[in-house]
C-alpha cells in the first residue's frame, strides 16, 4: 500500500511538471513549430502518466486528479 502511495505522488508531481512546463512553453523563447511540438510532448507526457495513474485508482479517479492538476497550474 506504501508503494502504491508513493508512485501516486510521484505521478501527480510529474503530471503538475509537465502541465508547469506546457505553461512555460506558450512563453518560451521558442516560435511556431517547436512551440507546438514541445507543448504536444508535454500533453503526450500527461496522457502516459494518466494511463498509469488509472491503473492506481481507476479511470475516473486519475481522471478528477489530472483535472485538480492542471487547474493547479493553469490559473
């Protein structure tokens, strides 16, 4: 149960850093392409961690959390 709590923190903490990150990118220094490139890593990267998240708490629930995530760092 332990573990299990600790890889969900950890996987929210990397959902938050990637959603900090897409944030960072919309004024990043880079333009066009790149841009858009590195913002889709980062939403490819929230899909991945939400797959896993889901199989610690279920879909509806990795969902919600991803969700309170992104309204965390997204005003």
């Amino acid at each position: 149960m332990q573990e299990s709590q600790s890889d969900l923190a950890q996987l929210l903490r990397q959902i938050e850093d990637e959603y900090s990150a897409a944030k960072g990118g919309l004024s990043g220094l880079c333009s066009g392409a790149a841009k858009h490139q590195f913002i889709t890593a980062r939403m490819e990267n929230i899909g991945a961690y939400c797959a896993r998240l889901s199989q610690l708490v279920g879909e509806e629930n990795a969902i919600r959390c991803v969700l309170e995530a992104a309204e965390r760092q997204i005003p």
